[in-house]
C-alpha cells in the first residue's frame, strides 16, 4: 500500500522538484535583466502609448502585433516577418519586449521553464488569458483553408497584421489591406524600413468619417464578380452596433457564392468588462488610448443561436462557429465565425 503510494506521488514530487529547479535558475537570470528591462520598459510604454497616439496609429493594432512576438519567442507561433516588422515599428520597442520577457524566454529555451506565455490550451479550453495566442491561430488556419480556393482577400481592418504576406506570396491571388489612414501609412513605411516584400498587396487607406471603404476597394480593383475570403479579425468589438451591421451588410453585397466572411465576436458581459477585474481594467486602458470597446453579442443564453440570428440580420448564414471555452464551465465570451452570403 505504502509502496503504490509512493509510486503514485513520485511524477507529483518530481514536477515539484524540476519546478523548483527551473525557479532557483530562473531568478538569477530575471535578477541580470531589472536594470535593462527598467529601461526596455520605459521606452516600450512611450513608443506603444506617447508615439502612437501622436502618429494617429491604432493602439489595439499594435498590441495584437506585441502578441505576434510574444507567441514568436515562446515558440507557439514562430513569426520570423512580424518580428522583423517590430524592430523598425516606431510604436513599439523590440528592445522593450526582450528585456521585460528575456528572461523567461531565456529560461523556457535553456531549461524548459514555461509559463503561461509559453502554453497553448487544448481545443475548447480557451480561457480569456489564452484567447489572444489561440485566435491568431485560428486565423492562420481558416488562410491556409481557403488561400487556394478564392480569388480575392480583403483584410478589413488589419492593423499591422502581416499574415497575408507568407500565404499569398507568388500566388494569383488578389490582396487588399484596409484601415484607417495613418495606421496603413505607417504600415506601408515600416514594410520599406525592414525590407520586406509587400508590392503584390493593395493597401488602402481609409478616412472612415467621410468615405466609404466599399467605394475604395472597388476603386483599387476588386471585382465584384469573384469569390473572395474577408478576415475580420478583432475590429467589431471597436465599433458602433450599427457600423457593425452596415459592414457586414457591405461584405454581404460584395459576395457571390463561395465567397467567405471569417470574424470574430465577443461577448456583450465582456466588452462591458464584467467577466473578470482584468477584463475590465483592460477595456479602461483600451479607451483611454481611444478605442473603447462597444460591440458584443448576448451569448450569456445560447451563443451559437445569438451568433447566427445577428448574422441573419446582416444578410449571412453562419457555417462555423468555434466557440472558446465550450468544454469549460465558463460564461462564453469569445467565438470564431465563418459566414456565407443568404
Ligand atoms: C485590434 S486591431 C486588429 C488589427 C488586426 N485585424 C489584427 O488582428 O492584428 C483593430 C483594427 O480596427 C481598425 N479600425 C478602427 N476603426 C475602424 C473602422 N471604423 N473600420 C474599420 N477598421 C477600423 C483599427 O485601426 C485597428 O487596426
């Protein structure tokens, strides 16, 4: 009995001693790096809070590229382009990154000392600290799904995205980048600074106050008549209800059949920033820099359900839904949706 018990403990016991291994080794080097990453930490939250409000850029845009290196360095999405895109970013500082993160990235490389950052979840496990690694690789996953089969891919919203660079390049289809002016401007520039090839992408810059994306995209060549995959990552949760709605329509209007509309939606109890205190702490900060959070879906009865009637409404049928969390007992906060014209 007693042996069984003993055998059973050991992998316990055993985890909790490399565990405490990897920490006695890992304070050390977490020491070596306070003076760079007092600094790294300084310049970070200048460039990514002081800067980018007085270049007019997309403050949520350049966070989910922090992401992007984040997943790079701890090895859950390598993403050699948006890396290469940060150390030339004027918003953001690699050297920032590295010293407030060195250390850990040091120690999961050197004797496997992860943390969350270094984790990814099983399907169905997502929990909100996790949805921004998962949802990134989702969206690679619905690209790689449809890149061969469309003609046209519209990236509403996309920040300083760079995930069409990889799937697209040297194939025949079209690309077109939106957002608001100053974010594709900057975008464009650092594209130039770090040298990466981007010729074969159409950017277009958009004054949302007082011009019509459709009337620019249609301007800058796409064509009606072609099936086209639109990727609508992590841009409804800033607008109004009905701008929503309008663009869904919009996309709706300027599909033929087997074209694709790939999005996402959060909740309406967390864009309130009820779900947790970070949540909510998030969504100030968030609205302090000028991109409050407005636009959600009541999932708090069926989420599946509330999904497809609001698709409904702007003329599209769901055909997926991956909903984060299902088999945990948590409210639904988050889902992934692909959608097809009525
Ligand atoms: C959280 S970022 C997401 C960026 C990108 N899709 C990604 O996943 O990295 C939200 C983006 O929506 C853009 N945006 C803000 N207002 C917009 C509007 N009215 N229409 C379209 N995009 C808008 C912002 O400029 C920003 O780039």
């Amino acid at each position: 009995m007693a042996d069984k018990n003993t055998k059973k403990q050991l992998p316990g016991i055993l985890r909790f001693l490399t565990k405490l291994l990897q920490i006695i080794l890992y304070i050390p080097i977490q020491i070596i790096f306070i003076p760079f990453a007092i600094i790294g930490l300084i310049d970070g939250l200048y460039k990514e809070m002081r800067k980018s409000k007085k270049l007019g850029v997309s403050f949520s845009a350049g966070q989910a590229l922090q992401y992007r290196w984040i997943m790079h360095y701890f090895n859950t999405r390598p993403d050699p382009l948006s890396v290469a895109f940060t150390k030339k970013f004027p918003c953001e500082s690699h050297f920032g990154l590295w010293s407030t993160l060195g250390a850990l990235i040091i120690s999961q490389r050197l004797f496997g000392f992860t943390t969350k950052l270094g984790k990814l979840v099983e399907p169905g496990e997502e929990t909100l600290e996790s949805t921004a690694g998962i949802r990134l690789l989702k969206f690679d996953k619905i690209m790689e799904k449809y890149v061969d089969e469309v003609d046209q891919i519209v990236i509403p919203g996309v920040g300083f995205d760079l995930i069409a660079l990889p799937f697209t390049k040297g194939k025949e289809v079209k690309v077109f980048e939106l957002d608001q002016v100053q974010t594709i401007n900057i975008k464009i520039e650092t594209l130039k600074k770090t040298g990466l090839q981007h010729d074969w992408i159409n950017y277009i810059p958009v004054d949302y106050s007082n011009e019509s994306w459709v009337d620019n995209l249609l301007r800058a060549g796409f064509d009606k008549t072609k099936k086209t995959l639109f990727l609508w990552e992590s841009v409804s949760l800033f607008l109004e209800d009905d701008t929503v709605k309008e663009s869904l329509r919009q996309m709706a209007d300027l599909c033929v059949a087997g074209s694709i509309i790939a999005q996402d939606f959060y909740s309406k109890s967390f864009v309130l920033g009820e779900t947790s205190k970070t949540v909510k702490k998030t969504s100030r900060m968030i609205g302090k820099m000028g991109e409050p959070w407005k636009f959600g879906i009541d999932m708090s009865n069926d989420p599946k359900a509330a999904v497809e009637s609001f698709l409904k409404e702007c003329g599209l049928k769901a055909t997926e839904i991956y909903q984060f969390g299902e088999k945990l007992d948590i409210e639904p906060f988050y889902c992934i949706v692909e959608a097809e014209k009525l």
